[in-house]
C-alpha cells in the first residue's frame, strides 16, 4: 500500500500554509478530499492520494462488510432483549475503517462508544464490545493489548486521555502517533476545545478525527456550530481537513498522511469525516420524531460498501466467489458473536466490590464483608 | 537532608523534588508551576534543576490538565497535578470523578491510574471568593479517589511520597493557612500507614478528631481545655478516604466523647459520616452524641466574615463543653 500526500511531504510545524489557503478556500463551499465518488468512479486530489493492490482493496471490503454484519447482529441483539443498548455504526464504516486500517499496531486509539469498525481493525473481540451493552461489565478489555482504549461515554472526554497520552510519546521519544475519535456533538464539549489547546501548544502527535455524521442524537450540526468543523483547527493553529468519510479510500489515505505527519514530529491535525448515521442514535432513539426519511434517501446513495463494490466489480478486483464466500463469512460472525452474546455470564455478586482500588481501601473492604455475610445469611436460613 | 525543621510549603518542594529524583516517571504539572514555582512557590527552583518536560507550565484549563494527566498515566507516567485553588477544581470534577476515579475499574484492573492531584485548601488567609474553600467531601464521596490531607511537616513530605507511589488516584489537599508553619521532618523516617490517624496529643476526657489545617486549631484548643482541668485527645484523621474508623473508636472507646472538627460545611460532611459510624460502632462507650463543629450552610463568606464561618478556638471549646455536659 503506498499513500502519498502533500500535507505528508510537506509539514510546518504549528500548521500549514496549505491548511490555511484550503480553510480560506472552503469558506464560500468546503473542500471535501474524495478519492472514491459515490458512483465508484477514481478521482484524484491535488493533496492525497493512494494505490493499493486488489488484495488490500478486498481487505477493505471485507472490513466494511463483516462490520456492518457485526452491528446488525447487535442491532437485533438487542431487539431480542440479549443486550440492554446498542449504538449502531450503519454507515460510518468508511470513516471507521480508512482511519482504524491507517494506524499502526504502536499507534494508540481513543474511541468513543460507536468506533466498532475501529476496533475490527485494531483485533479487538467484537464480543467484548457487547459486555457494556449487555451489562455484564463496563467495557472490561485490556486496552494495551490492542492499544485500543475502553470506549467513552461522557461526550468528548476521551480527547483529552488521547492528547495526554501523545504528550507521553513525545517524552518517551517514540515515533508512535495517537488518534482520538469523537462527534460532532462532542466539538461543542469543552474538553474537546481543551484537548486542541494542549495538543498544539505541546505539539503532541495526536490526529483528532472527528465523525461528522450529521446528529447529536436530534440536533443537526447546525447546532453545534457555525463553520464547518474542520476549520476549527485553524484557530489552534493546525490543520484541519474535510474528507467524504462514506469513502474508505479518502479516510485511509488522510488519516494515514496525518498519523505520518504526527509521529515524525509535525504535531496535531484534525480531520473531518464528513458523513452520515443511517440508524438511530441508539436502539432507544427514535429519529423519525426530528429527521426526514428523505435525508436517509439521500445518503444511502452514497452508502460506503456499496461504492467499493462496484470498483472491486469494474476494475476485477474481486469476483463472484469472493463476494460469496464474505456472505458465509458474514453470516459465521453474526452466528458466533449471537452465540457468545447469549452464554454471556452475568458477573458474580461480589464483582460490586473488585477493582475499585489497586492498592485497596478499608471501607471497600468493610462493605464486601458486610455483604458477604449478608449474602451468606440467606444460606444458612435455608438449611 | 535528615531531620530539620521546615516549613509545610518547603516540606512539600522537597518531596516533590524526592520523587522526581527518584523516579524519571514523575512529572509535576499545573499552572503556574514552572518559572513561577506555583503561586504558592510550592513547586519552586523544580522546572529550573529537572527541565520543562518534568515540571510542566499547562495552559490555564483545569479539566485540560486532568484530563491529560490521566493519558499520561495510561502511557506509564505518574503525574502529580497542581490545581491552583479549592475553588477552581470544579472544571476538572467531571474528569476527576467520571474518568480518573472510575477508569481502574471499567478496566476491571487492567490499567492503573497513579494520579496525584495537589489542591491547596481552606481559608482564614483573607482572599477573595473561591480561594477558601473545602471540597474534600466532594471527593471523598466518589468511590475510586483516596483522599488526604496532611496537618505539618513530616506528614506533608510522607504522604505525598506514598501518595505518589500510590497505583490509584490520591486527592492531596494542602492545608494552604498552615504552609508556612514549621516542624520537624526527618526525611530518613520510616513512614507510618498512609491513611492511618495519628494521635497528636493524648487525653483522656474527650477525642477531638480534625484534620489539615483544624489540627492546629483542635491542639491549641487541648491546650487551652487543659488550663480548665479537662484532658481532650487530639486525633489528626490525616485521610478522609478511607478513613481510619478503627483509629477513631479505638481513640473514643478510651475518651468515650467525640467533636469532629472540619472547615468544610458540617452537613453531610466529613464528620456527619464520623458521628454515623462511631455512633455504630461505640453506642454503649459513648456518654455524648458525636458533635461537629464546621463551616455553615453558606457560600464561603467574603474574608471580613471569614473568622465568623470557620470553626475557631472558642467554637471548638464550646462543644467540647457541650458534649462534656452530658
């Protein structure tokens, strides 16, 4: 895989020239990087710009398609009453894939609680995505071990852990980078604003990849903001960039020149995927109440696997068989995650009181023994 | 450095500039910290001797600095934090108690966040509105924060030295009225428990627990109660949490009355949680209710005021005869 870009070759510490002409550029109508039209055609961009064989163009693919599958077993998971919440990714699996395939292993990933499409890509068990949703537990997976950190509630917060975070591998003398996703509801979050402020003053190797897909639950972003998100860097003094985030392509090769960018010492940027949530906020949103099934219509036109499909098609990427055995290999993904899901174990009672403290504290220690017993009295009326 | 007599500002320099000596992991950051050595000078000559990338100058955003402190613990780093005031810690509440407090457990124990937060306290130094105050319950509440507050020297230096090397997140507030008094540190001790209490002074009569800065007060107020023939036992809690229950009814079971005594508004405060437990604990050793001497239920008051608000001397002395009147 080779991408090229500009940005990459030509960085300036503390922003670019570049960034700022395109910002000055984009105020009467924004930029957006393409490399893949809805229609599956090529475009070039003067700034970035990819190659990749038929081999990683199917890995996309294949990214996009199982966690698509994945989600939509979720989504009826949670119909079926096996999870308590499910916050769908139906349609941002572009921007989630193009970015998450960007990163290398060394690289740390801040995401919020919608990144499952990153977290495919960074080796997580999609299973251990669901123990939040299920209850059993509030994230629970190690996050060094894919260096993927637990997802995020709170809005925006993870921006800050991630800035902090880049600020320790400049210390460290690393070339990893860091990439921190969030919202656009989350670019209204003063930690957001906060997390931009730290990174470009400490120049911390931090790429900040912010999801436009329209709603903050029922707010359009024209709630959040006045300018288009990007241009928001500007004002920190870095770049910021708008990319059709319903093309895999633009995002991997974006943020890939991004990360590049920031671990050879160039600092922050801030990069727009400009796209859209097709579903619900969450299994408990209803958005017929304050969006038109028209704007859905509209975006479903560019829907993200299905313009890949049609360049894997026209230029022989792929054929029939591989589109088949994906589809099997869909459905063998969905069967085990449905399967792991409803053996789930709830957690043992006691697990109120574990891992509170690494070094332990008497009033947690007093409380478990007071449960314990309690607990064990219903026991002995028993006998 | 062994035993000398040092003031709690310079108690607190020293075992800031002991732990980042001993361990390159260390970094102290906050505002003002830098150039300046902290507003209070806390932290002064640190940046000058181990450079900008271990003694930090933040930009001026409490949850920024926080909120970053905690990515650097998750990259293996142990910040210690300075935030400027009591009173400007709010910004950083949420990422103190929805991530830094938390994020062990979501973990289930995979990660570790040994977070120091410095927060100089309290009032009776005449400022103006938000430079007074005691938010220690705040903290204290959220399970996952261990809260401590030293009342002199020797402390001062120790528990930052074990709150540092701490794997959690250690609230550590600064008595800021007392940083100028001085005492004896010996820094080639060997510390006692981190969130043990301490009897500072003996009696038998009656227990005042306090701690941070109504130490002093509570043994001036021994002091004064013993001219009167009364022997009052001053208890310096040192932690708020956990706190040192077994301490407290160890002390009250000798002394059967207890006053708690605190800065911070008596209601639901720290000693409301006191009176509870001791009540539970020691209901046939005690002759008296547990009383508590606080701050009201009001805004902290504009410095004119502020001898009115704070428990001083008298209001201490008398509860002490209330609760010996039973």
């Amino acid at each position: 895989m080779t991408v090229d870009s500009t940005a990459a070759r030509k960085p300036r510490r503390g922003g670019s020239k570049r960034a700022g002409a395109r910002t000055a550029k984009a105020a009467g109508a924004p930029e957006l990087v393409q490399l893949l039209t809805p229609e599956g055609e090529r475009v070039e961009h003067p700034d970035y710009s990819i190659d990749l064989s038929s081999e990683e163009l199917r890995g996309l693919y294949r990214d996009m398609v199982l966690t698509r599958r994945f989600d939509a077993e979720a989504t009826t998971l949670q119909r079926q009453g096996e999870l308590g919440l499910w916050a769908s990714l139906l349609g941002q699996e572009a921007a989630q894939i193009g970015s998450g395939r960007a990163t290398r292993p060394d690289d740390y990933v801040f995401p919020t609680y919608r990144e499952h499409g990153v977290a495919w890509c960074r080796g997580v068990d999609p299973t251990n995505l669901l123990g939040m949703f299920r209850g059993v537990n509030h994230g629970g997976w190690d996050p060094n071990e894919n260096n993927f950190h637990l997802y995020t509630i709170v809005i925006g917060s993870q921006a800050l852990h991630a800035t902090g975070y880049a600020m320790g591998i400049t210390k460290d003398g690393a070339d990893s980078a860091v990439i921190a996703y969030f919202g656009d509801g989350a670019s209204s979050q003063g930690d957001v604003a906060e997390a931009f402020t730290f990174a470009a003053v400490y120049n911390a190797p931090v790429v900040f990849f912010c999801q436009n897909n329209q709603w903050a639950i029922s707010e359009p972003t024209e709630k959040q903001t006045r300018v288009p998100l990007y241009q928001r860097a500007q004002g920190y003094g870095f770049p910021g960039v708008r990319v059709d985030g319903n093309d895999v392509l633009a995002c991997l090769a974006v943020t890939k020149a991004a990360l590049d960018r920031a671990r050879t010492g160039e600092g922050p940027m801030l990069i727009e995927a400009f796209t859209y949530r097709m579903g619900a906020h969450t299994t408990s949103d209803d958005p017929t109440r304050y969006r038109r099934d028209e704007e859905r219509e509209l975006w479903e036109a560019k829907d993200p696997i299905a313009r890949l499909r049609t360049l894997l098609e026209r230029e022989g990427h792929a054929d029939e068989a591989f589109f088949a055995a994906l589809e099997t290999e869909a459905d063998e993904l969905a069967k085990h995650v449905r399967d792991r899901v409803r053996t789930m174990p709830d957690p043992e009672d006691m697990a109120i009181f574990d891992n509170i403290y690494a070094d332990g504290h008497a009033l947690v220690d007093e409380e478990r023994a007071q449960f314990a017993a309690y607990q064990a009295s219903f026991a002995e009326e028993s006998h | 450095m062994t035993a000398q007599k040092l003031s709690v500002v310079k108690a607190i320099n020293a075992s800031l500039r002991t732990a980042l000596e001993n361990d390159p992991k260390v970094l102290v950051m906050g505002e003002d910290v830098g150039k300046l050595g902290g507003v209070f000078r806390v932290t002064d000559g640190l940046q000058k001797d181990f450079g900008e990338d271990r003694v930090i100058d933040t930009p001026l955003a409490e949850s920024g600095i926080v909120g970053t402190a905690i990515g650097l613990a998750l990259r293996g780093y142990r910040p210690v934090v300075e935030i400027q005031f009591d009173g400007f810690v709010f910004p950083a509440y949420d990422q103190i108690v929805t991530q830094l407090a938390k994020m062990h457990a979501r973990a289930l124990g995979k990660i570790k966040l040994p977070v120091v937060i410095r927060i100089p306290y309290g009032g009776a130094i005449g400022a103006v509105e938000h430079h007074s105050e005691s938010p220690e319950t705040l903290f204290a509440h959220v399970a996952g924060l261990k809260v401590v507050s030293p009342s002199n020297a020797s402390d001062a230096y120790w528990m930052l030295q074990q709150a540092i090397q701490s794997d959690d997140p250690v609230i550590y507030f600064e008595p800021k009225r007392r940083y100028h008094d001085k005492s004896e540190l010996d820094t080639e001790a060997i510390p006692g428990p981190l969130h043990a209490a301490r009897v500072a002074r003996p009696g038998t009569d009656l227990t005042l627990a306090a701690y941070g800065p109504m130490v002093k007060t509570c043994l001036e107020a021994a002091a004064a109660a013993e001219e009167e023939g009364k022997s009052l036992e001053v208890l310096d809690l040192r932690s708020m949490s956990p706190i040192d229950f077994d301490g407290i009814q160890a002390s009250v079971e000798r002394t059967r009355r207890l006053v708690v005594v605190h800065e911070a508004p008596v209601f639901l405060g720290t000693g409301a949680e006191i009176a509870a437990r001791i009540t539970e604990r020691c209901f046939y050793h005690l002759e008296a209710p547990v009383l508590r001497v606080g701050g009201y239920h009001a805004p902290y008051p504009p410095s004119r005021l502020e001898d009115e608000y704070l428990p001083g001397l008298d209001r201490v002395l008398d509860a002490v005869d209330r609760a010996l009147a039973y």
